[in-house]
C-alpha cells in the first residue's frame, strides 16, 4: 500500500480533494502542478510550466491540462474537472475516481462503468516533458480514449484571454501535432505512442476560475485554448503514453521513457523520503550554473534561503556533490559582489546584510561531513575573504564597530532581515541597528574562521579572530540578554524590541555561542512557552498586541500577518537543534513527537512537502508558497540529527 494513498470517499469530495496539491518538476526548474482531482485552482497551475528566458524570468503555462475522454458504445464520460464561475464545476470527472497514490509517480484509477483505466504521470528529469502513461486495466468492450489539451501560453503571474491575437496553425509530426499559440514561446508538440486520430476543433473556454487566486485577493478567471482533441482505440490491458514538450520525440521510444522516468524515482514510502524527493525539487540547473529555488510555485533562487536550505537539501543525503555544485555558482555570486561588479549568475538579494554571514555558516555545515581540513581546502579561502571584507567595514549593510558587534542601519526604511513583508514601500517589522540573529552569525563566524586560521598555522590571525570573537560575545550579552532571561530581538541606541521573537533562538542552535549553558536554557524556555506550535515557531509571540496569526486575505492583510504571529517550520528545525545542543538524548522523544506534525502535514496542502509557513493559531493551517525550500531543508537536518542520537 502507498503511503500517500487516498481513496474515492475523500477524491469525490471537493471540499477535501481540492486543496490538497501535487507538484513535480525537473531540474530546469520547469514542472507541473495541479490538484489532486486535475482541477486547477491557481494561476501558477499547469500541466507543463516552463521558463521562456527569450520572454523573461518568469515560468510560463503551455499546457494548463488535459481532460481525458472515456468512449463506449457512442457514450461519453469526461474525466476532466474545471472550476467555472458561479461556483460551477464541469464535466465533473472526479467522481469517476477510484483512488489516488503517489509511491512513485502521481496515478490516478478511474472506474466508469466496467472499464478501469490507470493514469500515471511523470515530469522528466532533464528535459522540459511530461509524460502521461494511460493503460486500460480492464473493459468488456471496444473502448476509445479522447484527450482534449487547454492551451494558456502566459506567464504565471498573468492571465489569458479570448483574443484574435492567438495562433490557431498547427502542423503535424509524428502522431501528433506542435502549435504555438504567440511569437516568442517555443513550439508546444503532443505526441502519442500509437497511430491516432487529431481533430481540429479550435473554441475558446471562457471563464475557467481559480479559487486559491480569489482568496489572495487577486483576479479569479482566464479564458483557454482549445485546439481540438486526439482519439484512438485502446485494448484491455494496453498502455499508451502521451508527451508533451518542446522537442519533438520518437513516439516509439516514449513507452520506455516512461518506463526509465517512473523507475529511476525514490519511492514515496516514508517521511524522509518524501523530504528527499522534494528536496530535489528545489536544486536546478541553468545555463551551466547551479541554484536553489526558495520554493514553488512563484519563488525564484534568493541568496539567503540558499544558504540557510543548502546544507539540509544535499548534506544530510550525503549528497556532497550537489552541495559543491551548487557553491561553485553561488561563490560567483559572492565574489562579485564583495568585489562592486554587477552578479552574473542568477541569484539575487546578494546585498542583504546577513547573507554572506549565512555563507560561512553554510560553509561550516559542509566541513562537518567532509572533514575540516576538506572543507578549507575548498572553501576556506572564501570564508577569509568573507571575514576579512566584513571586518574591513567594506560591506554597504554592516557597521563593525567598537564592542565587537555588527550594526545594520537602514532597517527603518527598507526590509533587511528575513522578515522582510513591506507596505508602501516601509517595512512592516522595521529591524535594524544591532540585530539579534546578524550578531549570532557573526559570533559564529569569527569562533568559525579562527579555527580554520589554527587548522592553517595561521596563529596571528587566530588570535586576532578569536580576540575580536570574546568581544562580541561579551557585547552580546550586554546588548541582547535582558533582566527576563531571554533576547532582545534589536537593539538601536536608546530604541529596543522586547517583543519576544524567534530570532534568538540561533544564538542557542549555532556551533559557537555566546551564551552560557544557563542562560541557552533561559531562551529556550521562552521559545518553548511562547512560540512553539505543531508547525514550527512563530514569528511573534501571542502576548504582543501586534499579534496577528492568521495569514488570509488580499495582500496587504497577508503582509500585516506574515512576520507578525505565523508559525515557520524552518525555525523549528534551528529550535530542535537547540534543544538537542543543551539537553542532549533527554529530548529525543520530545524532538521525534514534534516531528509527527510535520509528516501530517504531506497529507495535505502540497502533498509530499512542506509549504512556507502556518498560521500561529490552531487548527495551523499551511499557508503561502506550497513547498519551500528553507523549511523541507530544515526538517529533514532535524532527522538526520536525531539519527546520530538514536545511534547510541
């Protein structure tokens, strides 16, 4: 039995199928997301969504989906689902659904009447193609398959309308056709593994909606496009594949790419593996570099989350190569910018403060696998260059000054923290001056490159470091630990953020920390009692009357809630990792009960993954991006920490 399995009671109902998502992609960044009923609720859904970097940077829709057809007899049964206006759902094809798993592949059971067909689906690896594998379990008569394809060609961030603008040509290929509804997008070709039959009947489906978008406050309707529909027989127990991509395939090697595509998967049997798998989702590949998306469907590769998800993503699979992979591009990046040129790789937010800082913490996870003297070999050229041009006072974000401690001035007008929600153009948590978690990056840094500087003889240097380190950590106290025992979150001369954030909880997570073994317990225990929930660690505790848990609505209202009481599973992997550095085997249990929130959490949402955050109130519903990077990458860190744990 599947572990992500579900069947015919929960598929047929809408209101419990619908919100529950399915998401593959290939290493371009590419992929095809829809519900589990193929009934699409948001503008970024799609059979094939593709990058157009001729267009621009953003990931556009050809293929929104594929209504398949059931012929017997002259008697139709549509198996397809969209949701119109006026809450009206056509041709209402869930309810022909028998089950739904997801072990290796997406696959569907249809049951109508006495046939039973099996739809599975695969994205493939290195090129931008999905490939639909139909097979008819069992019929007691002639039976004919119709696939009817709605074409969109638009970026996610838009919406398609009837227009006159609209290509109707198409030319045929081998079993099929290409078409190409605007210039500048790359030809769509929909090919079939056997001889068939393409009807050109071009109409325009108007009014198709998507309810996630209305939620958001966001414009609800496009309008598709209809080329027409392929039809040929099928025979009891035969499986024919259906591709679409943008290159045209030998329709008879499509029955073993298939075959290649399903079975090169890591099964979905178990929690872990499901973090792996998706996991991998997030590493793709570009023009020869390398970059971590911060997360689907609307994320692009952001400096911070790359960093803080890269050690979790590759390291805790003993996936070195992809971490080295991945750092070669991003060094480009850092080097560029610590050397004033323009970034020529495509990884943006560079400038904000604690990124670099967040690199040499990524860094020193790399050397915990490999070994220290590895891991300078690498990078430790890098992590100097880093410390010395920070040091330097040369980074445009960064203050070092007298007590040892960074200060980061700007924070009032623009968002320079990873809580970074804006409202006309102000951040909505104005951090800046000496921020807890900057100061707890760079205390690690400095214990962090001292030891590389010891490992290479440098001793000078080692001392210094070390010198500068002891006097961060001593400012630190001063600055941060208040008389209630926990952390400021900013300090701004005579201005200071008593809220009780999570933010200190890295000083108590990192290798190297300031704080004492009472005091790490001090913020801990705040972190326990104030913002842990099932789902991660709020952003804000429900004692400040700024508290706002609740990430629904337009925009602006969602803006107001983001940082301000939502719960982050990334943070909680920080707040286990600190739980284990300061009680060690005793919260084991603790820790793996914390977990079980976690592995619901694949049943819903985007199945298989972890989405960006959660509301800071109960019942903790997922909310935003349906699976980020920063948050898969920290869980599965937690697993393979509690491993080592369990090995004793």
């Amino acid at each position: 039995m599947s572990y992500l399995r579900f069947d015919k009671t929960l598929m047929t109902n809408l209101q419990e199928s619908l919100p529950k998502e399915i998401l593959r992609s290939n290493r371009s960044g590419a992929y095809s997301c829809t519900t589990l009923v193929d009934c699409n609720t948001r503008k970024y859904h799609g059979l094939l969504v593709v990058p157009v970097p001729e267009l621009d940077d953003e990931n556009h829709v050809l293929l929104s989906s594929l209504d398949a057809t059931v012929i017997q007899h002259g008697a139709e049964f549509n198996l397809g689902l969209h949701k119109y206006n006026g809450d009206n759902f056509a041709p209402r094809g869930h309810k022909y659904i028998r089950e739904f798993d997801s072990l290796q592949v997406p696959t569907t059971l249809y049951r109508v009447g006495g046939v039973l067909l099996k739809r599975e689906m695969v994205f493939q690896h290195f090129e931008n193609r999905l490939i639909i594998r139909y097979t008819l379990l069992n019929a007691h008569s002639e039976t004919t398959l119709r696939l009817r394809p709605f074409l969109a060609f638009r970026s996610v961030r838009e919406y398609t309308h009837e227009n006159s603008r609209a290509s109707r040509d198409y030319y045929e290929v081998e079993n099929g056709i290409k078409t190409c509804m605007y210039p500048g997008y790359p030809d769509l070709y929909m090919q079939i593994n056997k001889a068939n039959k393409f009807i050109f009947q071009p109409d325009w489906y108007r009014g198709v909606e998507y309810p996630k978008e209305q939620e958001r406050g966001y414009a609800t309707n496009e309008d598709l496009y209809v080329p027409g529909y392929f039809e040929f027989n099928i025979k009891n127990g035969e499986s024919v594949v259906f591709s679409a991509g943008l290159s045209e395939v030998k329709t008879d090697t499509l029955a073993q790419l298939a075959d290649f595509e399903v079975n090169v998967r890591t099964p979905r049997d178990n929690f872990y593996n499901n973090l792996v798998n998706s996991a991998h989702q997030f590493i793709i590949s570009r023009d020869g570099e390398n970059y971590v998306l911060a997360g689907y469907p609307w994320f692009k590769c952001r400096a911070r989350d790359l960093f803080i998800s890269l050690p979790g993503l590759t390291l805790t699979n003993n996936e070195v190569e992809k971490f080295e992979l991945v750092m070669k591009t991003a060094e480009k990046a850092i080097r560029q910018f610590i050397a004033g040129d323009p970034i020529g790789v495509k990884i943006y937010e560079m400038e904000q403060p604690d990124v670099l800082l967040w690199a040499v913490w990524c860094i020193q996870q790399y050397g915990k696998i490999v070994g220290l003297q590895k891991c300078i070999d690498k990078y430790g050229r890098l992590v100097q260059d880093i410390m010395e041009w920070i040091r330097a006072d040369k980074h445009p974000g960064l203050e070092l000054r007298n007590n040892g401690l960074l200060y980061a001035p700007g924070g009032k007008e623009k968002a320079i923290t990873w809580m970074n929600s804006s409202s006309f153009g102000r951040p909505i948590v104005p951090r800046t001056g000496f921020i807890v978690e900057f100061n707890a990056l760079w205390y690690n840094a400095l214990m962090f490159s001292a030891e590389i500087c010891r490992q290479v003889k440098d001793e000078t240097m080692a001392i210094t470091l070390g010198g500068l380190a002891s006097k961060a950590g001593a400012s630190f106290i001063e600055v941060f630990l208040n008389e209630h025992g926990y952390l400021l979150d900013y300090v701004d001369g005579n201005m200071m953020s008593w809220e009780v954030r999570p933010n200190m909880v890295f000083a108590v997570a990192f290798d190297y920390s300031p704080l004492d073994a009472k005091q790490k317990k001090s913020v801990l225990d705040f972190c326990t009692k104030e913002l842990l929930t099932p789902k991660g660690l709020r952003s804000l505790s429900p004692k400040s009357g700024a508290y706002n848990p609740m990430y629904v609505g337009p925009q602006q209202q969602r803006d107001y809630a983001y940082h301000q009481g939502t719960a982050w599973p990334w943070l909680a992997g920080f707040y286990m990792e600190a739980c284990l550095r300061v009680f060690g085997r005793s919260r084991v249990s603790f820790i793996e009960r914390q977990l079980v929130g976690y592995e619901e959490e694949l049943f819903y949402h985007c199945i298989g993954t972890i989405p960006e955050l959660f509301d800071g109130n109960p019942p903790f519903h997922g909310r935003g991006a349906i699976s980020f990077a920063m948050n898969v990458a920290g869980i599965m860190r937690v697993v393979k920490l509690l491993d080592k744990y369990n090995e004793y």
